[in-house]
C-alpha cells in the first residue's frame, strides 16, 4: 500500500519567502570565496532549492511599472546559496542535474521589464531611450500567457539565468582586474560597461564576522555577467533536464543559484520571464575533471524536453548599422545581433516586449566573410495566435498589447 | 502508362562545367547592377542552375593541399546567373523557393579547407598561424565522411552559401562607400578587414561592350561579406526546402548563386563542405513587399528536412580572451564566440576542420549582462561514431585524421 | 511589489488524499450520466484536480510485489469528478488544455506492474504466464529512474491515463448492448474479452438518494476500455501541454479524469509509470462542435514538450505467430504489434517491465499488403547508459535488474 | 585542381529503363532462392540501383484513371536485383545503408492510385465500394505537390517500398504453407485475403534454363506482403539515411529492392507517392547475426533527416466499427486504425488520396484495455497552405481536388 512512510519528500535545503520580509536567510548577491556553505548535500542526493526572484520582490503583479522604473539594482542579484557538495575540491568538475525548475504554487505568475535607460537599461536602451515598462505572464502549467501581450502563448523553458561555483580568490582578483580596466577604459558610459564591486547593497544573509561581511562586501564580484564559473549567462538550453558540468575553484564547489527564469529566448536583451520558484538539483564529482576536459567554462548537455516549435521565420543581421546611421563595424557579431533583432521587430510592428520573453533562437551565421558577421533570429510561428507569415496582402497590425506604464505617463 | 513524352524534366537554365574550361559562361565574380542577364525565368516556373565550387576547380580530390595554399582569390566567388525573374520590379519581394541542392553525380566529393594566413586567413588565422590544410568528403547520399576525418559521418544541411539580388547603383555606392571607410580606418590589417573593388580577376562570362565590362570590373562589390541583398551569408539553415523573401533593387531581381555547401555548422569560421553542384528554384513575387515587411535584409524559412541530431554538448564562451591575453571585452559577440569555439577545439583535442563542415549550431544567449556577451556552441552527439561525453576516466585521445597538408611540410 | 495578494494560487477544485483514506470524496469509478458534477468550472478557468492513482493506493512502494498480485480490480480506475463547465450543452464541443501533471510533492514516485494472469493479465498474460512483479520508479523533476530497472533514465510524458466527459443514458445503453454481446459471444474467456456492469466495487464519493446509487452500480459502464467520450486511451501524447477536444453528451459535460502516468510508451500492454498527482485544466466550449467537426471520438493536438529522444532502434513485426507457433493471421495489427513488441524483448534480453513504462513508440506501418500487417516499434537509444546498437561482438548482457516480485517466490 | 580524373560516380550496378520496354534486365518479381544475383558488391562499397516503378511504367502522368482500373497486379511488383555481397552467409546480419533515394531526372513525377474494389482493392475498398482514380505529384526537389490535390505541398519521406533479401528454400516453403493455409480458411474472400504462387505473370529479367525458370514462377513468394526477410513492408521511416540491419538466409545476401516511395504515410491504406527512381547502397557484414540480435525480422536506424513537422491534429480510433455497423470487436487493432482514418477522412470532408501519400504518423495507442485497441492518426497541420485546426466558425469547406477518373466516369 502506498503510505506516508513509504513516500518521502526530497528535502528543501534552502527555503525562501518569495515575498521577502526582513533578513532572509540563505541569499547572497556577490560572488565571493569567503561565504560560507549555507548547507551541504552528498553527491547523488536529490535536493530542493528555494529562490526569490533576481530583484528580491520589488516587482508586483500589477499595471504599473513605476516598481520597474525605480527597481534598486545595487540589490541584485538574489542567488540562493551557496551549498557545498561534499568532496568536490578544486580542479573536479561538478556534475549538476537540473531536474526541475517551476514557479512557487502561490506565485504562479512572473515579469518581464523593460529598464530606463538611467537604471538597468538593456540592449536597446539607448536606440529606444527606454522607458521603464512590464509584461506580467499568467503562467500556467507548461504555458504562458500575459495580459499585455495578447495574441501570444508558448510552452516555457524554464531554468536559473544565474548558476555558477563560487570562484577562488585567485580567480577573483582575476575579475576584478580585467574589469576595472575596462571601467578604466570607458570611464563614463551610460549605462555602464561594467560594474565594479560595490559595498553598498551587498547582502549575505547569514551571521558572519564583521570582516568578512566587510571583505565580501568589499571584493565580492557583482552578478552581473556571466564569467568562468558560470554566473549571468541567460541561457535559455540550461533548462530542467539539463546536465552542467561546472568547474570547481574552491573546496565544497560552493553552488549559488537564482534569476530564475520562466522563458527566455536567445534574445534576452532586456529581460525573460523573470519568476521566484523552486529548482530541483541532484550532483555528482568528476575528480579532475577541468583538466580532463579542458573546462574553462561550464559544458552542458540540453534538456530533451525543449519545447518543440519546427516551423520558424528568420531574420538576418549583419555587421552594418543600417537601423541607425548606415555605420560599417568590422566582423561585429553584437552589431548584427542588433540588425537582426531591429529587423524582426520592424516587420511585427513593435514586439520588443515578446521578444524578451518568447523562446527565439539566435544563430551566428559567420563571423568569417569580412567584414560583415552574419547573425540570424529565428522567430517559433506557433507561439502566434494568428499567421505572421509574409503574404501579398501585407500583415495585419496586431496589438501586442499596451504594457504596464509608468504613473507619469511617459512612455 | 508512362512514357517520355508525359515525363518532362525540368530545365537546367545556366550549364558550368564543374571542372571548368576557358570563359565559361554563365558565371561571374562581382555584384553590380550592370551585369545582364544570362537567363530569364517565369514566377512559378521550376528551374535549375548549375554552380561550380567558389572557388572555380581550384582545389582537387587528393592528399596535397598546396592547392588551398595558392589558392587565387581575386577569382572568387564563382556565381551562376543573374536570372531575372518577369515582372519583379524594385521595392517588390522575391520569393525563392529552394527546392533542392546536389553535387554532381559524376563529381561526388566536396573539400574543407583551412586557409594560409597571408592567403585567405580565417576566424582563427592569427590565433594558429594558419597554415593550409584541407580534408577531403566524400559525399554518399544524405551523408559525408572523408577519409581525412575518420571516425565522423553526418547528415547534410546543402544550401547555397552565397544567394542574392543584384544591387541598384545606389545601394552599390552605399556598400562601396561605407566599407571604402572601414578599410582606410584599418589601413595595414592582416588580414584585411574588407575587399574593396578589385579589378584583377574580375569576371563576367558574357559577351559586353568593354566599357560595361570595364565599369564592372572597376566598381562591383566583392563578393565576401554578406550583405543587404543577401550575398555570402553563409546561413547553414539556408538549405534544400527553404524559402527565402529577397528585397528586389532592379528590375528583374536578377538573382545569383554559387559556393554551394554541401554541409556547415553555425561556426564556419573557414569553410563548410564546399561543392560544385545544382540547385532547383522555384520563384513568386510579392509586389511591394519591401515596405509591407520592412525588409532591411532578406527573410527566410527554414526547410522542414534539417537533420535531427537532437542530443547535444554545448560549450559556453564569454567576451573574455582567456585562450589568449586574459583581456577583457565590453559585450562583444565575437570574441565570446571564438572562446566557445576554443573550448570546443580544446575539448576534442583538434577538431578544428571537424568544426567548419559538421552541423554545430552556435547560439547567442545572451548580449545584455554587460561586459559579458555569452554565446554558446552546440556539437551533435549523433555525428560522432564513438561517445564524446564528459565521463570520470576522461576522453580518449581520437584520431581525428591528419588533413591534406602543403608538400612543404609546413604545418 | 509582489505580495501574497497579488499573487493567487490556482484553485483546486477537488482534493484528494493519495494515501486513500476511508469514503473519500470526489472520486468515482464507474461512468453514468447520474453521478452529480462535484465541482462547477468557468470557461477560461484555470483549476486543479487531485487524483490518486488508478488503484486507489493498493500498490506501495517497497520490494515485494503481493500488491500487485492481490489487487482489487472491480475498485478501479478511481476517477477524479466529474467537474462540469458551465454552459456545455450535448452536440457542443469541450476544448480541454492540460496545463500540467505533476506527481505530490509528498509522493515523489510511481509504479509499473505486470498483473498476474488470473487478476489483471496485460498483453503477454498469456504468453509469459504472466506473475506479478512490479517496479517502483522515482520521480526526480523531468526524470523517472529505478532502483528496479538500473541504467535507464527518461523524461517523463506525464499525462492522464483515463480522461472523458460523461455518456448520456443512449450512449451508455449501446455501450453495455454491444460490449454484452462480445462478452456472450466469449463467454469463458480468461482474461475476459471485457467487463460487463459490476456493482461489487462501485463507487460514487457522494451523498446520493440510494435508488440513484443502485442505479450507478447497476449500470454504469466500466472504465477499463477507451470509447467514444475518450476514457481509458492511454495515449502517450494526451501530455501536459496538450489541447484535446471531447464531444459533450450531457449538459456540463462532467469531466472526469484519474489513472495518471509520469510516462507511457505507445506499447502500454501492461501499464505505464503510474502515480498519484496533480493535474490542471483550462476549458472552453465550441458550440455545436460535434457535428461541424464530425467528432466521433476526442481530437487533440499533442504538446509542444514532448521529450525529443530522435535517434532510435526499431523492430518489425508481421501479422505472423512468428515468436509462437508460427500461424499466419489475416492483416491483424495487434498479432503485428505483439511480434514486434517481441523482437524488442528478445533483443534487449528481456526488458518486459522497462518496455510499459518507456517512451517508445509503435507505428502501424502498413495495414494493406496482404496478408501481412506491419507494425514497428521504436526504442529512443537516449534513454538508455549504454550503447545498445548492434556491433559485430553482440550485445553485452544487461542486468535490467529484479523486479519487485511476490512473497511465495514465484516468479 | 578538380579535374575528372579525381571525382569518380558511385557505379550503377542495375540499370533499368523507366518507360520500360520488352524483356527487361535485372528485374523480377517474385521472391525464390534460385533466382541468381545479378550484380555482385564488395562490403563498403557505394553503388546505385535503378528501379522502375512498382507496376513497370502502367501508370501514366495524366488525369485520366484507367490505367489504375485496368492494372495488371500479375506482374508486380517490379523488383531491381538481387544483388550479392560477397561474403554474405546464412545466419549473418546484412547491414544496408540506404544512402539516397531519388526519382530519374527525367521523370520527376509520381502518383498516388485508389484501386478497383475488384482489381487491387486496399484498406477501405468495400467501405467505399472502391472505383479506380488516381493523383499525380511534382516531385520538385525535396517537395510534391499535386494539380489533383490542390492546398498541400509536404517534403518526401523517400524509401524503398519493398526491400529484403532473398528466402531459403526452408523459409519460401514456410512462407507458402503458412499462406496457402490462410487462403484455404477464406476460399472465397473479395479482396482475397493472400496471393498463392503464381506462373502467371511471374518474371525473371535472365537468361536461365528453362527448368530454373519453371520452379521460380511455381513456387516463387508473391511480393505483396512484408515477411521475415523485409519484403514490401511499406515502412516511412525506411528512409534514405537509414541504416537497415536483415538477416541472411542464402550464401550472398541476394538483395532486391522496389516500389520505390516519395512519400508515404502511416496509413498507407492505398498507396504512397509511387515513383521510378534510383537508390544508392553501402553494405556491411556482421558474421553470425541472426542469433545474435535474436533477428527474427529486419530492425532498423531511422535517418536523421525525416521532415519536422511538430504542430500535428491527432485523431482516435476504438475497435468498434462506429463509421459502420457499430460492432464491438476484440482489441483489434486493425478495425481501430480505419476508425482513426475514418475519422480523419470525415474531418476533412474526404481526403482519401491525401491521407494516402502524405506523412502522416498512425500510432498504437493501447492494446490492452479490453475489450478496445486504440490507434492514433496524426496529421501534420504544416503541410496544409490553410490552418485546418477547430474552430468555433467550423471549417471551410476546402476543394482537395478531383483526382484523375475513369474514362467511364464512374466514380
């Protein structure tokens, strides 16, 4: 018979409020050797974790995006974390199963922002002059659907936008060089290059001595980027059923996670479905393994359960400004990003919400017939309602929907 | 019953031979709106044009690649055409339909190569002091392996990698213009950033006043980079069964194709499978539909028969050189994607040819979480005969084959 | 900010305990037009049914398999409902979205049994003199593995076995007519050809006046086969995500739903992965949609996530006793679909259980060259840790593991 | 330099003349272990086979149907071989990749033929009271499409038809018993449910002794079902890229092939896109694998290159005759599957030839919940030009064309 006994729960490790009150505990936002393990797990044990969302509950289910406008990103991000895995040492590599990643059952909606481009802003920020604006998804089951993008619906690939092992101190130092040159470099872009450690905001939600609190605060990288650990890198294949093979810097490994995300296409430019939720783990070592692998960065084998959509309409890029003043870049594969984005955004009237959330994909073409790189957006025809295939009548002008706005009004 | 006269073939519209004799007809190496043309089809009429290798026979079938060393590139690429198509007209949309792609059945073999440094370069010609190198495929069917590379066997993804309608004297000053600027910012680059008009090697294979051929030579663009009409864009998902939207710039469209791939990845950082062969089309217009779709740049959708090689190894690159100098780059795409080709070449122990020819997809995931873009390659499992993942007693050290070298014996 | 009350959980619509305790409400476990809806639903609602498993919790998780040799089989299938949807009229058509199936969080697991062959039989019953045996699988995120059948892992298709709106009175009246005549017709058959009205066992979660209960029992249609209002198909592809289509007979429609499964195979002779859990529904309504769609039986459209497991190994089977005593039947599918289901157990050396609960697929490939049907079946290579491709040394010997087997011994 | 001298054809071993005129060599059309091979192949090498069509050139590209009428059944089907591999011995595991499968350049046609209830009949022959009609397909490129069936255009799925190696004499008296037994239990069936030997019409494209000639077109297996060496399975995923894995009953192999297919679905209840064609071969040996695959039939590799249509509309079907008498039958899943079809047809206000050459997918879905077997049939939505899913407005009434007819105009 079936019994209580015989059915036990994976353990939770990690528990969070996804509405955050005071003080939460097992959150950091640096990346920093000295936070300590906040729990440990044995390779092979199946465990839980909990996460807000990245800006820790400053964004509300609601039509008004002054929450968006005047989000503090000194806070962010909110990693869960870190738990050490038992007899991972530095150089193995740490096998994660990312068994599954879904929303809290009382939270069963998430966000996607647009930033101003004086806080947060995005890749478009300065071609938009963007204006704070959000989405909020409805997520239901598999599904997602928003109230100010009708006409839209599409299956998730829900994962963590930000996973990665605590790095080494060495490795650290490392970081926080090369990107202050480049601070250095490029000392008053708006929005900035780059960020460098920042007291201010940093949180480690454990009792730590005053020094190290101090030091981390101090030295802690910021989660912004992606680096060789892992980190920021918004990829949307990392999703549940995934398996990632991390580097290990520093005993115990040391795994933090959060930023989860509902969907997210490979044009993240300013966003995904930004959710708090619960993500499943299971773990094992490889001894050695970044020298058996040549592991600079994680690897990872794809989930097999990628939502399937076959038939896609594509937009090209390439390395030439024609969206703007016609500028001629040599072989710059971000510049053709941008093209093909701007492409697929001019031809759907104005999707720039959709496409931070729906699940595109971006292919480099080539970055090797000088001097244009070629970059490619392929858009999933099935998550449209209607057909937006070229026709000889034109397309009609559909309304993806008014965004939430902010209360001044400027949109 | 059936009989010749209720089975007709369709016709072959330009004939090459593929081991190309003095001015051959029907080919030409430079885009310009002046050239004639050679052909002229009806909407909805289905035809076929033969193309040979980009490179026009240069390269052979055999274990020597002094041919990739002295490879004269002032003669590529070999186009086939133009076609006009009746009735397209500026501002209107050509609809191609391509419905298939094969090499010649008496010439079943197509080649990758890796150019010198000095002569052709490449994605990663300074990184390894390229010296030419090629490897042989033979192509069997839907499949390729080469004697070059044992141990692989995959699929085909046959496209044109190089397609596109002639540009209008406008658009061509435009290209002249902006890529003559990038060249004077770059005066002395190896290798160099652009190829602006060239003359030497110019060629069209039809009868013309000299002044018009003259004016050609001296003013059409190169055909390398891709560019607004389409061009060389190298887009592997470009294959048999896609149908491709193209802005029309003169009357007639005057489409032309050639450096016909029998295979390539996403990274096709030197190369593909290159081939001579034959492509079917199939066109329709839409009248006006450069404004009705905003197209900058031609749209497509891919073809319902890509190979599936759903399992995949995905490595991950960040715009930080850390193959090389450590240097740390602001959000640049590029970079992050030779660093995740890197890892992949470091992963395999030398797969570099392998990586040109095999269908990889190359995903940008995300150009937001500043100074970090991230891109991602992905290497299909199925391609390989032996099992290439992560496992706790390493990879096996593979053959990988020794590719064709120079009789020098440089390597 | 996001707060608990901008953040509604999904209502459950029916609760159930998956450890059964005594007259628990909302189940069933006949179909009858009299049992009262349970629970009202809006169209464009989102709600949740809890269900226990097919047979109510008689199977435990543990290593013997008593269970499932003494189970009750007149108690099942207890069904979840029925819910009724407001404003479904008969002749309408009740478009039906499976948003999710999930396990309990407190039940991380499920089973598959082979029946013995005087309490259940399965497709082999005869063949294998079928004894029970069982394995329990856990449920980890996507994945389903075993402690029973080791070296095997898969993505779950989770769906509901046993899924139909409720018959009017004629439709339950030919129902019992014709299922009565087949059982006349073999009168001793073991297993029984099908399962005429049984009141021992019935069940309705209800306070109900007794004559309408008699009635229920008396009648009420048994709920092992699929028929026209869907019921038990075991379709592997009616998965979460998926969007099905069900004739209404009855004003609300009442749905009924029950016998989950993490995973199935179209080649479910003896089971699936059955599990307590979850489910959640979307509904809407299509007036007169029986008749302008000539529904006969549900129509669907499968899920976008579906697990992609592309490379396979398939087996043929002929309508030929070819494994038996070698007799030629005339274009029988199911003999076909034994014999190929047979080729895939020889082959594997016995894999039985792993087969019920794995997501292969069957294809009828022919039912037109007599005398011969023709029927494959597909075995993902994904799924398994090792390579099971035929090589020149043969297959190793797998140990596809013990099953859970009965205390006497038997096996 | 790419010269004639470096790029070799794969050889032709069988040619044949698609139009097909007096005594035809390398043809046959029963199967027997004296009909000597023809060609002779080494394993590993590439070669190409030609085939005729199934009935040897009968049909015509026309739109008239008598030649479907007055078929002469006698004479198929057509077959190209058999081809030896040296080396091949009784009990080894004959391993064939079929690299392509194209049609002749200068006959890019096909069709899909509905036969006489009385002359070659097929799934729903009496249901329909079958008269002949037929359709014809341009096969452009990797696409057909059809004037008789406007609306619809899909990629082939192209494979052999019918493919196997030759019987024993053991297993031809095996095959002629089992089937003259079945023919003896339904003396007087309409269609007949199997073909006995038949001189009539029996060939061999070679000289051979008189004697020789005799006994092969005694005893010689009709080839119209599949059996345990292959034979005319008429599988869709037998598709070019595939690799085919048959056991070897006599010394060489003897392989034949024929009724080459563009397309087919599942439902092959008629049909398929029939064409004249080429196929191209590469074989392999693995000694003694028959018993070590437990090879009791062939199994197979699909290719990786199947078209990708994932959005599919999945129609059920019970055994129980509902399009019909209403009869109840035993988990037969043969009446299961014409239900599925029936409602399909039924859905689609007739489109019986359609279903017939289109690549559509019928599942198994359960052959287990007494006393109903439950098939699937899953129509891929992108090869249709309109969007044939429900809706609340029904749906258009679409012309799917008037197949070609007889010249008595019966219907």
């Amino acid at each position: 018979m079936a019994t209580k006994e015989n059915s036990v729960a994976y353990p939770t490790v990690i528990q969070v409020d996804p509405f955050l009150t005071d003080d939460p505990q097992g959150l950091h936002n640096r990346w920093h050797p000295d936070i300590p393990a906040i729990a440990t797990v044995k390779p092979g044990q199946v465990f839980k974790v909990e996460c807000v969302d990245w800006t820790g509950a400053q964004i509300g289910n609601n039509d008004n995006s002054d929450d968006i406008k005047n989000v503090d990103l000194t806070k962010v991000h909110n990693l869960s974390g870190p738990v050490a895995v038992e007899g991972a040492e530095p150089g193995d590599c740490l096998v994660v199963d990312i068994l599954d990643v879904t929303p809290f059952e009382k939270m069963p909606w998430g966000y996607t922002g647009i930033f101003e481009l004086e806080n947060g802003g995005g890749l478009f920020a300065r071609e938009f002059n963007s204006r704070a604006c959000k989405a909020i998804w409805d997520l239901q089951g598999v599904y997602a659907s928003s109230r100010h993008i009708p006409g839209v619906r599409f299956a998730g690939v829900s994962h963590p936008g930000l996973i990665g092992t605590a790095p080494s101190a060495d490795l650290l130092a490392t970081w926080n060089k090369r990107e202050g040159e480049l601070i250095a470099a490029h000392a008053n872009a708006v929005p900035p290059v780059a960020f460098p450690p920042e007291p201010r905001g940093a949180y480690v939600g454990q009792d730590l001595p005053e020094h190290v609190r101090a030091k981390i605060a101090q030295e802690g990288a910021r989660t912004i980027p992606g680096r060789e650990h892992g980190g920021n890198c918004d990829i949307k294949n990392l999703s549940k059923g995934s398996r990632c093979y991390f580097p290990v810097f520093i005993p115990g490994a040391n795994l933090s996670v959060g930023d989860l995300h509902f969907s997210q296409g490979d044009m993240s430019f300013c966003g995904a479905i930004e959710m708090a939720g619960i993500i499943t783990f299971k773990t094992s070592i490889i001894k050695g393994g970044v020298e058996k692998f040549a592991l600079k960065q994680p690897i990872f084998l794809p989930s097999p359960v990628d939502p399937m959509y076959s038939a896609k309409l594509v937009f090209e890029g390439i390395s030439v400004d024609y969206h703007g003043d016609g500028k001629q870049y040599n072989m710059d594969a971000s510049v053709a990003y941008k093209q093909a984005a701007l492409n697929a955004i001019a031809y759907l009237m104005k999707a720039y919400l959709l496409l931070s959330a729906a699940p595109i994909e971006s292919h480099v073409g080539a970055i090797v017939d000088s001097p244009n790189a070629c970059v490619t957006l392929a858009l999933p025809l099935g998550i449209f309602e209607h057909d937006i295939l070229p026709k000889p009548e034109g397309l009609e002008k559909k309304d993806f929907g008014q965004c939430a706005i902010r209360s001044d009004g400027v949109v």
